[in-house]
C-alpha cells in the first residue's frame, strides 16, 4: 500500500477514500485482533488453573484461620459439574466430633467465657477513663475488637461481636459460648477427618484393590500406622472396611490420650499452628513446581499433545500430591508434639539469679569491706615480720584455691543489680577501679 501511494504520487496527508483499501486496512485489523485475542485467551486457561487451586488453599486456610470447618473433596477443580453440585449442596453446620458435643461444651465453657467477657469490658473501661483524664494511650481499640483478639488468641474463633456487643450482658455471653463451643467442635472434627483421611491413604497403599485378599501386606500396614501415630497397632486380617474401622479405633482413643497429655486448648492450638505452617509452606512450594510445569509444558505438542491439557492434568497431580504433603505432615506433628515442663530446676535458678542479684548491689559494701581489711592486715604482717612474713603470706595465696561465691558475669551482660545498664558499665565498672587501684 506505501508503494502504491508512492508510484501515484500521493502525500502522506492526503485521505485514502478507496474501498479496496478500507477493506484491505480492516482484514488486516481483524487478524491482528483476532491472533491477540488468541494470545490472551491462552494465556486465561493457564492462569486458571492457579486460580482454582489458589481458591481452594485460600478456602481452607480461611477455616482454619477463622476456627470453622466444612469438609470438602479434592475433586478436580476445573470440573464444572462437580463445582455447581458442591455450590447447591449446603452442608449443615458441624456440632458434634466424638464425644465433643456443642450444647454441653458451651454449658461447661461458660462461666470461664463469662469471667473473661467481664474482665475484658473492665479494663478498657478503666483504659477509658484515663483517656478521658488525658493520659496518652496507645491501644484505642473498642471492648468488642478487644474480645473477639482475646477469644481468637485462646481458642481460635473469630467472631463478628461488633453487631451482637450492644446487647445484654447475659444474651452476649449466651451466644459467645454457643459460637466458641461449636468452633471447638469443628476445629476437632477436622483432626478426625484427618486422621481418617491418613488411614484410608495407608489401607490404599498396603491394602491395594488390584491386588487379591491374601497378597495385601497386613503388618506393612500396621507398622506405617504406628509411624504416623505413634502408638500400637495390631489389626486381625478382614476387607479393607474392615481394617480401616479396626485401626480407627485405636485412632480414635490415642486422640483422646494426646488431648489428656496436652489439654484441650493446647492440642487445638497445635492443630491450627501446625496447619497454617504446611499450607504456607507447600504452597509457595507448588507455586515453584507449578512455574517450572508452565515454562516447560510447551514440548508436550511435540509428543501430539494439547499442552493446555496436560498442563491441567499434570497441574491438578501436583495439587493432589500437595494436599497429600500437608495431611501427612500435620498428622505426624499433632502426634509428636511434647510440651516440656521444666518445674525443679526453675526454682532453683530463680534463687540462683536472686543470690547474684543480692551479692551484686546489697553486696557490695561487704566486699569493699572485705578488700580494705584484707589489704590492712596485709600491711600489718609486713611491717611485724618484714620480708620473711611477706614471702610466707605469698605462699599461702598461692596455695589456697579461690572460689566464686557467685555465677561469673560478662563484661556485656546486664548488671546483677538490676539497673539495666551493662556490667561493666555498672559494678564491673567499680571492681575494675578497685583492680587497678
């Protein structure tokens, strides 16, 4: 077309008013448009499938930050019939994991709930008030912010307290003990859940449905049981329902063995901590393996492959082996975590640092004291017995073994005193004075 116009003479400014080039302009137009709208479409269905994984780690990280579960299967995210069927289907709130009823969880829960609503509503009523007198306060927060922190800190429930903080007293603590109760109660049904998630894992791989009855490796079973949950195992031979109900019963009563060993609360803190840092963790992993996939998933097409369906196959693998990771590796954390209560020897370290501390500032007039004398009758044997008394006293210094009387402490560590200053800018300060005087 510039050729042309270059041959007829035209300018550059001159209006081109021909059909034919009109027409020519929006062929080339539509084709350029349509191989870009190619390329973003492309590029959509790849970060897609991101965003489906990415909604379903997000979904559960949200209950478990929120102190609320729902199950939900490993499906493949990209199925849309499976992803409408799971949407009309509303599952009914979890109230019951065990012997964890909610109702009676909430009637024994309450009087603690209702002395902590208590103090919290006093505290920053006192807070108020020195803010009214004008003293500087940093924490402005209203009582129903402070609670719900307060509430999520102890037992891992997120509530919405600021619709419900203007009610009755009575009706607030009512309804705080229903909610928490039942947060309790689902936060166990997911370790159940888990737990059962892992003995179906095992009974797969030991107990596999392409291999007959008397091939499956019983004992291999039990011995990958007994890792995972650190305790017994010993399952009589039956079909894999079987099995798996035979090993959920021990599952079951060593569950309730580490919730006497650490508490209630404590085992449910350690769930939701030991969660929290496998999907943090696997995730920024799969995000890496996933990146890795994409660069290199382009060479499926010369195997006469689609590399945007291998790339969410391949993907929707990952997923799985990702989600695989996290059950395996919270399942054997909850069962091996150890709180170690140090009773004996803090009592005795206490008195230790309370001795340091009464021989650093109540001592010190003492040991000034003492050097004074010490040097005093040093002067007084040698004047009496002049240079013989002298070496004699050398000799003994020499041969008696000097003894601390208290712990050593460094140059740069915190005064014994408990000035706040360092050693050696406190009484080391005045020991090295006395040295070198």
């Amino acid at each position: 077309m510039a050729g042309l116009m270059e041959r007829l003479g035209l300018e550059e400014d001159t209006p081109i008013e021909s059909p034919m080039v009109t027409r020519s302009i929006e062929g080339a137009q539509k084709k350029v448009e349509g191989r870009n709208f190619d390329t973003r479409k492309n590029v959509l269905e790849y970060d897609d499938v991101m965003n489906q994984q990415r909604k379903t780690i997000y979904a559960l990280r949200r209950q478990v930050l929120e102190g609320t579960y729902q199950p939900f299967s490993l499906d493949d995210p990209n199925d849309e019939k499976l992803k409408k069927k799971r949407e009309a289907e509303a599952p009914p709130e979890i109230t019951e994991s065990g012997s964890w009823k909610a109702g009676e969880l909430a009637k024994e829960m309450r009087p603690k709930l209702a002395e902590m609503i208590e103090v919290v509503y006093q505290k920053v009523k006192e807070r108020d008030d020195r803010i009214a007198a004008g003293e500087p306060i940093g924490d402005t927060r209203p009582a129903w912010r402070v609670l719900r922190a307060e509430l999520w800190r102890q037992h891992g429930c997120l509530l919405d307290l600021e619709k419900k903080s203007a009610a009755p007293r009575e009706e607030l603590v009512d309804w705080v003990a229903e909610r928490v109760a039942t947060s309790l109660v689902q936060q166990r049904e997911r370790v159940y859940d888990l737990c059962e998630q892992l003995i179906g894992v095992a009974t797969d791989q030991f107990c596999s449905l392409e291999k007959a009855d008397d091939e499956w490796d019983v004992e291999g079973l039990e011995e990958a049981l007994e890792e995972q949950f650190t305790t017994e195992f010993q399952l009589e031979n039956g079909t894999r329902d079987e099995l798996a109900a035979q090993a959920w019963k021990i599952v079951e009563k060593r569950i309730d063995e580490r919730e006497k060993e650490l508490s209630r609360p404590w085992l449910m803190y350690f769930a939701r901590r030991f969660f929290l840092e496998e999907i943090d963790q696997q995730w920024i992993d799969h995000l890496k393996t996933m990146d890795a996939l994409r660069e290199g998933i382009g060479l499926q097409g010369y195997g006469q492959k689609d590399p945007k369906k291998e790339y969410k196959k391949q993907g929707y693998e990952l997923f799985q082996d990702m989600m695989a990771r996290i059950q395996l590796n919270v399942g054997q954390k909850i069962f091996r975590v150890e709180i170690r209560k140090e009773e004996d020897p803090i009592p005795a370290l206490q008195a230790k640092q309370r001795q340091t501390v009464e021989k650093g500032a109540d001592g010190k007039f003492d040991e000034e004291a003492e050097q004074q004398q010490a040097a005093a009758g040093g002067k007084r044997r040698k004047v009496a017995g002049g240079r013989p008394a002298a070496k004699a006293g050398a000799a003994e210094a020499q041969g008696e073994t000097v003894r601390r009387d208290r712990p050593k402490v460094g140059r740069n560590d915190p005064c014994p005193c408990g000035s706040g200053k360092k050693y050696k800018k406190c009484h080391g300060k005045d020991e090295a004075d006395e040295a070198g005087a």
